[in-house]
C-alpha cells in the first residue's frame, strides 16, 4: 500500500526559514487529542523550490500544508483553485489537496474575527470606525475581515504611507472607498479619538523589535486593543492599554483560530480552542 492509499494522514507547514513555527505542537496536540493516525511538520523550503514542493503535494501524500513567510503570496500561480476570500487578502495560508488538485484559502482573516469575539464579546463591528497600524500581509487579513463584518469606517497607518495607500487601491475595488481611509503616521494619535477598536498588525512589540511607539490618551477607554503579536503575549501597547482600562487582546488566539480550519478540512474533525490547547502551545514560546 502507497502513503496515499493507508489511513495514516500528512500534513505541515512551509516556510523559508521554519525554525520558530509553532503550528506542529499545535497541531500535533489537536491530533494527539482526537486520536487520529496523522502528523504535522515544518517544511523547510526555499522560495525557488516551492513550486516543486507543491505540485508534488499529491505524489508524496500529503493532504495539505499551510503556508507561512514567505511562500503566502508566492504560492498564488502553483494552484488549481484559490478561493475568494484569499484573493482579497492577497495571501494563501493553507492548501489542501483533493483528488489530486490543490485548493487554496485563507483562514487568517477568520482566526483574526474569532479570536476578536471571543476575548472582547462585547465588541460589535457596526458601533464604529477602527484603526488599523500596519500595512503588510496581516494588515490586509484584518482589514478584509473587519470590512466584511460591516465595520463602517477602518482608518489605516503606516509608516509608509504609499504601501497603505496601495491597500486604499485595492480594496476599493471590493468596498465603498469612503470605508477604508488612509492617515498619516504622524497622525495616528489624534485619529484614536472616536474609535472602537485599535489593531497592531506590525513586528513592532514582538521579541527582538522595538515597541510600538504610540500616545494612548485620546483613546476612548470603551475602545479594544488588539496586538496580533504573540511572543510576548502582552506587549508594551497591551500592557498600557489594559492599565488606562482598556479590553485587551493578545495575538496567540489569532494563530490558535486559523488552525482550526485547516485542521477540519485535512484531518476531517473539528477542533476547539479552549484554554488547555492556549496553555499547550504558549509552552511552545518558552522552549
Ligand atoms: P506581515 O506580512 O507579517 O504583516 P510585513 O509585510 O513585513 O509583515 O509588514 C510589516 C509591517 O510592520 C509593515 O506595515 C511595516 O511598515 P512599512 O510598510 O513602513 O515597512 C511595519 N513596520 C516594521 N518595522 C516598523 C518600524 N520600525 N516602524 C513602523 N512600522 C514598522
């Protein structure tokens, strides 16, 4: 019997590097826990190599991968089907292999949302504008999942105003341009004042990058803070957000959420996040 024909079921991670991904100890614990005869990995594969790697999904056995830097963008023309959702988001985080044909989507916008309602249940998407830092990859999943939720106004800033202008262009293709504003770096302070819910989708604030340098006090308290960065789970802006009183929101959920997903449409079983898998994986951060 070939690897594709038995039960056992193969799944992973690609990445150039892969060192630090934290997805197979997630992984693993969801299929540890429901007991199913399959294995997460990290695949190590150079971006000049990750069209082979893929197209061979199907002839190695393997069911599906996710996708992390810098393979999301890149692994667009690799791929018989992409969904519309990753389109938008312009990245595919997860490929899952079906009768020998590779579909792509993206489940980063989704663990943004969830983990969102779950630590601040009270947030409601429509109450009003939100303000989003960054302009990258993550940026882009938490501006898609925002507009879709039926947030009226997101205000976005980056310190490089024409990658955040170029977001402006093309999400005006998808929604009412007067829903996605641009601001200036310099500006980012004054335009908390009316806001409900303040996202960092940069490095800044994660271990090893400097803090995100922000002046808090024209926030509303009633505002949410969202930091999607994970390692350190509270970082500066959390930490002064939560002590002026803010709801705060650590970035781990986000990475727990996405999973999810994946999990359901490779290894067929739906997965929980619930506070032992959180404690499981945020061990992963001190090893
Ligand atoms: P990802 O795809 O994970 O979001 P990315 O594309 O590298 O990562 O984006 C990183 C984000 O962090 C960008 O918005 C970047 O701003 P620039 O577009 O100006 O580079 C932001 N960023 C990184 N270092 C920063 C710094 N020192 N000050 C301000 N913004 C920074």
């Amino acid at each position: 019997m070939t690897q594709h024909e038995s039960k056992h079921m193969q799944a992973g991670v690609v990445g150039w590097p892969i060192g630090h991904s934290l997805s197979p100890r997630l992984h693993g614990y969801w299929l540890r826990e429901h007991g199913i005869d399959g294995d997460y990995q990290a695949y190590a594969v150079k971006p000049e190599n990750l069209k082979d790697f893929i197209r061979s999904l199907p002839a190695q056995g393997i069911c599906g991968v996710n996708l992390t830097v810098p393979h999301k963008e890149l692994v667009f023309p690799f791929l018989d089907y992409i969904d519309d959702l990753a389109r938008k988001i312009g990245a595919v985080n997860f490929v899952r292999v079906e009768d020998d044909k590779l579909y792509g989507g993206n489940t980063d916008g989704y663990g943004f949302l969830a983990n969102l309602q779950e630590n601040a249940p009270t947030w409601r998407p429509t109450a009003g504008p939100v303000a989003i830092i960054g302009a990258g990859g993550a940026a882009r999943a938490a501006i898609v999942s925002l507009l879709e939720a039926g947030v009226p106004e997101v205000r976005l800033y980056n310190r490089t105003k024409t990658r955040a202008e170029k977001l402006g262009q093309i999400y005006a293709e998808y929604y009412d341009p007067a829903r996605l504003k641009v601001g200036d770096w310099v500006d980012l302070s004054s335009g908390l004042s009316d806001i409900t819910l303040l996202v960092n989708t940069t490095t800044l604030g994660m271990k090893g990058q400097p803090p995100l340098e922000i002046d808090l006090s024209r926030l509303p308290n009633t505002a949410v803070v969202y930091d999607i960065v994970y390692n350190p789970l509270e970082t500066d802006l959390l930490r002064a957000a939560r002590e002026r009183g803010n709801v705060t929101v650590d970035g781990l959920g986000m990475l727990l959420y996405q999973a999810a997903p994946a999990f359901a449409a490779w290894f067929g079983q739906k997965v929980k996040v619930d506070p032992a898998v959180r404690h499981y994986v945020l061990k992963g951060l001190e090893v």
